[in-house]
C-alpha cells in the first residue's frame, strides 16, 4: 500500500486529487500538505512548505512516505508578479522534494509540469513531445527546468518520476490559483451568478484544455502504469480539447442564453500567445493508453450541471 505525501493539496488540482487518492488508498495514506489551510476545510492539511527542506524530511519519515504527489507552486500569471521568488518555489522547492526523497529511500514522485513549458518558437499545432523549448514566462522556465532536473534524477539515482504537462484545467469544485488559462473557470461562475463576463484573453486565443475528471485519471493511470512502460522521463504531453475564448462562450450560452461576454485583454493575453494551441499526445497514447473523455460541450454540459443544478438542460 502507497504512503503517499501530497504538496501544495490545497490548491485548484490537490482539492480533488487528495480526496481521489483518499477514496483509493484510505484516508490514513495520504498526508495532504500546504501552506495553507483548504479552502472549504474539506480535509486535514499539515502545514508544510517545500522551502523548508528539513520539514520535508521530518514529515516523510514521521509518516514512511513512500510516494510524493509535489503540487506546491506558483502558477503563470502570479508568478511574474514576483520572478525571483516563483523561481525558488518552483525549482528550489522541487529539488528539496527530489533530496528529500533520494536521502529518505522515496522511490516514486510525481512532477506536473505544463504546457507553459512551450515558447514562441515552438511549433504551435499539433505540438510534438520533443519540439523547440524556449519559454518566456518564470513559470514556464522553472517547469522546463524541472522536467530536465526529474529525467536527471532518473538516471543517475533511479527515482521513479513520472509528469504530464497539464494544459489548463477545469473543474467545479476548486478554484485556479493565479494561471494564465484561469478564465476557463471563472467564466462558468460568472456566467451563472452574473450573467456577464469580461474576458482576459482576446476572443480568438486558442489554448490546450482538459477537465478535471480527465486530469485526475490521467495522473493516477500515469503512476500506476508499469515502470518500463514509462518511456518520457522528462514529461509527457497529454491533451483532451483545445478552444478559444469565443467558443467556450457559445458553448455556455446554449444553457444560459442571456449570457453576455465583453473582452479587456491585459498581460496575460501575451503569455497566452506564447503558448500552443493543441498538443500531439502520440507518446502517452502508446506507453500507457492515454485516452480523454471530455470534449468542450461534454465538460461545458457536466460544468453547468454541478455548477447549477436548476440550469436549464438540454
Ligand atoms: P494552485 O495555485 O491552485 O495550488 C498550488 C498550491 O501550492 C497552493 O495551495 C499554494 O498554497 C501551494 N504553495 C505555494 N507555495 C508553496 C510552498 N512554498 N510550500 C508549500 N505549498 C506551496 O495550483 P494548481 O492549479 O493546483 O496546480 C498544481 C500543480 O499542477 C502545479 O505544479 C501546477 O504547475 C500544475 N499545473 C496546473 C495546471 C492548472 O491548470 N491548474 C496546469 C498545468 C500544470
Ligand atoms: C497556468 O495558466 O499557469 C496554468 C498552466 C496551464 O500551467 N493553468
């Protein structure tokens, strides 16, 4: 049985990763941990903070962590708020957990990454596993950077690191914590509530997304994959949909036809067009069976369903 330690669980992904893992390997397994109480309390949270690299090592051991889920960081949009500071958590923070975790016997870890990790120059559709990397946001950087720091620690001290670049991600029971693909969610809630939303992005900024559900299956289908059947020691690309922000509005208002969005682009408009637009999973789909399940009017049905349960259906 797995003794799982999760970071950063409070956050938009731990939230339903956490309780995930709860439900599989029973609440006692999984040490869910953050600097921060969750939101909503939903469940016990340690206090721990990835800089603090003798903590880590004290809870595996108290615990006998023998996973890591490393969620702990700051996303796109926040991070360039602040580059040096995100830089430290990202990447300090992530070879404290690799440390930690070659000195304390940890095996397995797993290190999302994201579809920041892509720039300018990289091929925009249909983005291969193996493209041109140059990144132009902190928070891209410090995940390239880890993707490469991971496949180190894979060969030369045999952990088991496993990664999935997420593309944004959309679910209705937390909240994003300061990216750049944010709008995705908010625009359900303001759609609900308030019947209008102002939108970051320009209308036709296409961007790789995926529903939760889908994220949370693909993570465990990745960590419970046979070891020679991980092939990518850096990350993987996964995809489900890609859309703008035009399209995810004319999906909504089939359930809430007053509806009105208006578009105020600001700085994340910039990294939004850096990134791709949709992404070639080939290598997950052959190492471990990578499949999604929800394209844009499937999540945008189900969103509208648990977001509010009187809507109209169709
Ligand atoms: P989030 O911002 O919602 O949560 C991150 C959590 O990390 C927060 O609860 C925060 O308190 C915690 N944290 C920050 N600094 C910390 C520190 N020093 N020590 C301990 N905890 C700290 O982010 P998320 O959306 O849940 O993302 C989780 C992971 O998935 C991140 O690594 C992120 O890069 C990756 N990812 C997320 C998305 C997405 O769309 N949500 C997409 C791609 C990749
Ligand atoms: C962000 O927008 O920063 C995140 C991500 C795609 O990594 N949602």
């Amino acid at each position: 049985m797995p003794r799982i330690l999760v970071t950063g669980a409070a956050g938009q992904l731990g939230t339903v990763l956490v309780t995930k893992l709860r439900e599989r390997y029973g609440d006692d397994n999984v040490v869910a941990t953050d600097l921060k109480p969750s939101e909503d309390g939903s469940f016990p949270l340690l206090s721990l903070n990835v800089l603090e690299y003798d903590d880590i090592k004290a809870i595996i051991q108290k615990h006998q962590i023998n996973e890591i889920y490393h969620l702990a960081a700051i996303l796109s949009a926040k991070g360039e708020k602040n580059p040096r500071f995100t830089w430290k958590v990202n990447l300090d923070g992530f070879i404290n957990i690799l440390e930690a975790a070659k000195e304390c016997g940890v095996k397995k870890i797993f290190n999302p990454s994201s579809i920041a990790v892509f720039g300018p120059l990289t091929q925009k559709e249909n983005t291969p596993q193996y493209p041109i990397m140059i990144p132009e946001t902190i928070y891209g950087m410090s995940k390239e950077a880890g993707e490469q720091w991971s496949n180190y620690y894979h060969k030369n001290f045999g952990l088991d690191i496993r990664s999935l670049r997420y593309p944004g991600l959309i679910g209705y029971d937390s909240l994003p914590g300061g990216g750049t693909t944010d709008y995705a969610v908010e625009i359900f809630h303001a759609a609900i509530k308030e019947k209008q939303y102002t939108c970051f992005l320009n209308p036709d900024t296409i961007l790789p997304m995926m529903y939760m559900p889908d994220a949370i299956r693909a993570t465990l289908e990745l960590m419970e994959a046979p070891a020679e059947n991980i092939r990518v020691r850096t990350s993987y690309n996964i995809a489900a949909m890609s859309f703008s922000p035009w399209e995810i509005y004319q999906e909504i208002k089939k359930y809430i036809p007053e509806f009105t969005i208006n578009y105020k682009p600001d700085f994340r408009e910039k990294i939004a067009r850096s990134w791709v637009e949709s992404i070639d999973d080939t290598s997950a789909r052959n190492d471990w069976n990578w499949k999604e399940e929800y394209n844009l009017s499937k999540m945008v049905e189900e969103m509208i369903f648990h977001l509010s349960p009187s809507a109209k259906l169709r």
